[in-house]
C-alpha cells in the first residue's frame, strides 16, 4: 500500500470517503470533480482509506488550485497506484 497525504477541506470528507455531496453546492461540486479528475489523471487506483480528526483552518491548502478559499481543513489519506506512463 502506498499513501499519498493530501490536505483538503472538511466539507470535502463525505463526498471523498462516501460519494455523498449532499449539501454541497454546485461550486464546490464543481471543484470536487475537477480535483478527482486530476486524481484519476495521475494514478490508476486511488481511494480515501482516512483522515485527520481535527479541522485546522488554513489559506493555502492542496485544493487551493481548484478555487477552493480558505476552510477548515483534514488531512486525508489515500491508497493509490500510480498509472502505468
């Protein structure tokens, strides 16, 4: 098993463990799929396996370049393969 750790939001956390965006809107839908589809881009299996108990609030975090702002954020972990080049 390989882990990648990936700060992202907390808001996040039920769509990544669950498929659930439930209460979500249709920007941050929007930011979700673009980040998954970057995932599914650089690795061939990749799936939530935990995360951080705790949120911290930070500015600068590994969806910011998705256009997600400032939140509270969890350190997720990930179970991934690295797709064969």
């Amino acid at each position: 098993m390989t882990l990648l750790k990936l700060t992202l939001p907390q808001h996040w956390a039920c769509a990544l463990m669950y498929g659930d965006v439930t209460g979500m809107d249709e920007r941050e839908v929007s930011e979700l799929d673009a980040f998954t589809a970057d995932m599914d881009l650089y690795y061939r299996e990749c799936w939530v396996v935990g995360c951080s108990d705790e949120p911290t609030f930070m500015k600068y975090h590994d969806a910011h370049r998705y256009g997600v702002l400032a939140c509270d954020c969890l350190e997720y972990a990930f179970d991934m393969r690295p797709a064969e080049l």
